[in-house]
C-alpha cells in the first residue's frame, strides 16, 4: 500500500499534487496538508506525479514495490532543443552490423534504467526484460530459429511471398546470420499474458531502448524474423523458458555497431489528415 508522506516545513499548500494527480486520489483539505482520499492509497497509481511537480519537494509518495533510488532535479537542462533531439532521433538506424565485443552489463543496466521511465498504461510497470548477454546462448536460440525457417522452407506457407526462407537458411549454413545479424546480445520483452496494456508498453520501451541505444554508442535492430519464429516453433519457446504464462511482446538486437551511419535517409512525405 502506497504512503504519502509531507514535509509540513516545506508544503505551501498550492494544491499542484492534488491537481495534477491522474487518478483524483489527493485532496487538500481546508485545513491541513494533501493527503489521500479516503480509499485513495488502494486507487492511487503510484506514478508519483504528486512529487514530480511539488515546486518544494514537499511531497513524497512511497511504496514498498518502488525502487527507493531517486535522481537529481535538472531543472531545464532535461530539455534538449528540437534540433538535436531531430538530429539524433534521425541518426539512428537499425544495425545489422556489431562488433564481437561483449557490452558490459553495466552498461545495459544504464541503459534500461532510462526505459524504465517510458510510460505504461495505469501505470502498471508490469514488464519483465530478458536480455540474453551470453553470445553462445543468443546462437544456440537463432539456431532454432532457423530450424524454423527450414521448416518453412518446406512447407506452403503464404509467408514465402515475403520471405525466400531457403535462401536464409543457406545463408546460416554458410555462417551468416540473417536472423539476429550476429548481435552480441537481445533484448526480450514479456509480460503476463493478461498484464493491462503490456502489448502497448512493451512496444513503447522498446522504442525507447532503440532511441536511447545510441546515446551509449550502441545500435539495436528489431528482432522481427526471431519474433515471428517465437510466435511460431514450440522449441524456440521452450528454449527462452519465460515464466509460466508470460508472452514475449518483442525483441532487439543490442551490441555496438560496426559501421557508421553518415547521414539520415530520405523518407517518405508525411501523411497527416488535419481536422
Ligand atoms: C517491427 C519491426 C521488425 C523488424 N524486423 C527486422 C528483422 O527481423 N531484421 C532486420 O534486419 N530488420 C528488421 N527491422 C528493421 C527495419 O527493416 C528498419 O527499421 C527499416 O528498414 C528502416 O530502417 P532504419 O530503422 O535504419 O531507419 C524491423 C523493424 C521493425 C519496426
């Protein structure tokens, strides 16, 4: 159960907590601090947006489940000039290129402690992140994708209009890798099945992992052939051993690009309908 906690010293009594709180759980009563409603610590999200915007850093919210690490105020320096944050969003690619060389862990935790903070419906946080940092695994894993595509290859599926899945396997056999592009690592996400919105969020945090990739010098590509495998061969689902009624939304490639991207490529004109 969540607590609400308020520095009498500090409170001004502005009602920005109570205001901005998405759930109308805070209250400001005529005389006295923000507390809870009544039932309000059942109903409250936990999102801490009642400390985010307290201007005093008057207002706390705990909760057991809650990481009790807290960073910095920054102020305005968060804010990065649309220009380079337009700059570095088109910057990135999808890698299909790594160096060899392991990421440190590390630097993967960094990493996911920003995607953390992507938003999620309800507030919910209910994913779970796989990340296969053992190469060997992330091989002994493509190559049951790939038995996969040999079972493809054989059989009369409409999905041979897209995918020459002969040809993929061959190009395994001959020590490429046209499933995971020979990454270093991947990172999966999964939830329960029946975790609210975990569809939805997964794909948000991925993206945002993806963004953030390059900020550490690392590029990521979307597993999407290796999704589709996980969807569709019972060993390779074995193999990942989720926890029992958990679904993998998604995955990335990670690892430290081996080429260099020079310039953004052209794209489409954008199809926005205005009303
Ligand atoms: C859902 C999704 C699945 C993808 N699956 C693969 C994949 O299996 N293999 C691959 O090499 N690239 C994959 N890609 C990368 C796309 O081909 C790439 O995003 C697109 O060509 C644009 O290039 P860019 O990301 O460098 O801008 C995938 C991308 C998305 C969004």
């Amino acid at each position: 159960m969540p607590d609400l906690t308020v520095i009498e010293s500090r409170c001004t009594l502005c009602n920005l907590c109570a205001a901005d709180c998405p759930a109308r759980v805070i209250t400001l009563p005529d005389s006295g601090l923000p507390q809870y409603v009544e039932g309000g610590a059942d109903r409250c999200y936990i999102c801490g947006h009642c400390e985010a915007i307290c201007p005093t850093a008057a207002i706390s919210v705990d909760d057991p489940r809650l990481d009790p690490r807290t960073y910095p105020e920054t102020g305005d320096d968060a804010v990065i000039p649309p220009e380079r944050l337009g700059a570095y969003l088109r910057m990135r690619r999808s890698v299909r290129k790594y160096r060899q060389s392991p990421v440190e862990r590390e630097t993967i935790e960094q990493l996911m402690d920003i995607v953390r903070y992507a938003p999620t419906g309800i507030n919910t946080q209910s994913l779970h992140w796989l990340v296969i940092h053992d190469t060997v695994e992330l091989r002994r894993l493509t190559g049951l994708a790939v038995d996969w595509l040999r079972d493809m290859a054989k059989s009369d599926s409409p999905m041979k209009a897209w995918f020459d899945f002969e040809g993929m396997a061959g190009r395994w056999d001959s020590g490429e890798d046209p499933v995971c592009r020979h990454a270093p690592h991947l990172v999966v996400a999964h939830a329960h099945r029946e975790a609210l919105t975990a569809p939805a969020d997964a794909f948000i945090a991925l993206a945002h992992l993806d963004a953030a990739a390059p900020s550490f010098g690392l590029g990521c590509c979307w597993a999407g052939l290796f999704k589709i495998a996980l969807d569709q061969w019972a060993p390779l689902r074995e193999a990942l051993a989720l926890p029992d009624g958990h679904v993998a939304y998604y995955a990335l490639m990670l690892g430290t690009p081996a080429v260099r991207y020079h310039r953004p490529p052209k794209r489409n004109p954008l199809n926005i309908a205005w009303r």
